[in-house]
C-alpha cells in the first residue's frame, strides 16, 4: 500500500484472548474511513499464541501487518513497529481497547488541527474513567506527579497507551529512545519536547481492564528509576537530533 494515511502500531505481549476481537473492531471501523490505513502488530515474547492467531487474521485483514520480536519490552516493540510503519500519522494503540477504536479521528486533521503529537488523555477536562480501582489511580496520579516535576510539566496523563505521533516527528524522536519498557512514552515525550515540538492532550473516555500485563509493585519501581536515567540522559547529552 502506497501513500497510507495512517499506521495504528499495536504491541502485543501475551495479548491471545484480547487481540483478535480488538483487531476485528480496528478493522471493521477502518473499513468505514475515507483515508488509507495499515495495522502494524509487534508481538514479542509472548509465551501464548498471540503471534499465531495474528498471522491467521492477515487472511482476512488484507492491511495488517505482523512482526515478530524475541525481545520483551513495550517499548522495544513500539519503536519496531513505528520504523515500519509508513503511514503520515503514527498511532500507537493497547491491544485492549481501553479506549473506544471510534475516538480515534480525533487525533489527526481533519478532526484535530495538524499537531506533531496528540495523546489520550484520563486527566484533561472532559476525560472520563470507568471501573477503575481507586489504589491504581493514586498510583497513576503519584508517578504523573514525577514524570511533571522531573520531566514534562503541564502534561497531566503520559501513560494513557493511546498516541498520535505525525511521521516526520517519529523519525527524530524514536532514534533517541533507550528505554524498552512501560516508560518509553515519556522518554518519547520528553523528547520530544527537548527538540521543540508541541504535545497535545485530548481527553478521552477510558474503560478499565483487570487483565493489564503490568505488575504494579515492580513495574512502578522501575518506571521510577527510568525517569531518573532519562534526566541523566540529558544531563549527559544523549538526546541530540541525529541528522
């Protein structure tokens, strides 16, 4: 497919039992858009059947594209699936749907002006969570807290698993991207920032899901003492523009 659109990036990590539906429903939806779009799935590392039941789908959705990586990390697989990808705007989209496919128009022109980058958003006026545990909305709003004083102020959701990057902004930003787990959006975003383009926050509805593959006393280790590296990452200058 030449002159696509839009890419919609999608990692997929042990995704066998959410994947096919949502994948059904991008494309159903697809099916009734006036542009020129592609699915682009990363699988990597999955010890279920997600890579399995992907590939049969390419039978059926004549768009979508597979790739399959050994190496685990949901960063890893997005910035695999955004070198990819060809379309002019890069969507990164959770296997789960926690946003509803249909909000997705409204990340890119004509619906939203031409931004270098819109995010979901569960915080900015008008966001609306459903079902979610009150433990892990405190969590999210503690390390939102960290990510705004260590790195991105003014931004109230970073985590959100739904981005819209225009193509001329992935090929400068992702280059520079070191981090391969749950806080490489940030790294993305910071950036981002650093090299002088706007972030966009679009308030969203979003539906919790219990099945989400993160584990929160680990992983929200971690994602802390990412933000730590990131601002070493420039204080040391690692996040020069590569021509």
């Amino acid at each position: 497919m030449k002159n696509v659109y839009l890419s919609i990036i999608i990692p997929a990590y042990n995704e066998a039992t959410r994947l096919p539906a949502s994948l059904e429903k991008i494309h159903a939806f697809l099916q009734g858009q006036s542009y020129t779009a592609e699915i682009v799935v990363v699988e990597n590392g999955s010890s279920d059947d997600t890579l399995e039941l992907a590939q049969a789908l390419q039978v059926k959705i004549d768009n979508l594209i597979v790739i399959h990586e050994e190496q685990r990390g949901k960063g890893w697989a997005v910035r695999r699936g955004m070198q990819v990808s060809r379309g002019q705007y890069r969507f990164i989209c959770d296997a789960d749907l926690s946003m509803p496919i249909e909000e997705l128009p409204r990340f890119f022109p004509p619906l939203s002006e031409d931004m270098p980058i819109t995010i979901a958003s569960r915080e900015a006026c008008g966001a609306v969570r459903y079902d979610e545990p009150q433990y892990r909305h405190i969590i999210g709003r503690v390390f939102n807290w960290m990510v705004r004083l260590l790195l991105l102020p003014g931004l109230q959701d970073t985590q959100c698993g739904f981005k819209c990057f225009r193509a001329d902004v992935v090929e400068k930003v992702f280059p520079l991207v070191t981090i391969s787990g749950w806080t490489f959006d940030v790294e993305a975003l910071f950036i981002a920032r650093r090299l002088g383009y706007t972030i966009k926050e679009i308030p969203i509805p979003w539906y919790y899901n219990s099945h989400s593959n993160i584990r929160v006393l680990r992983d929200s280790l971690q994602m802390g003492s990412d933000l730590l590296k990131i601002r070493w990452n420039a204080i040391t200058g690692k996040y020069h523009a590569k021509n």
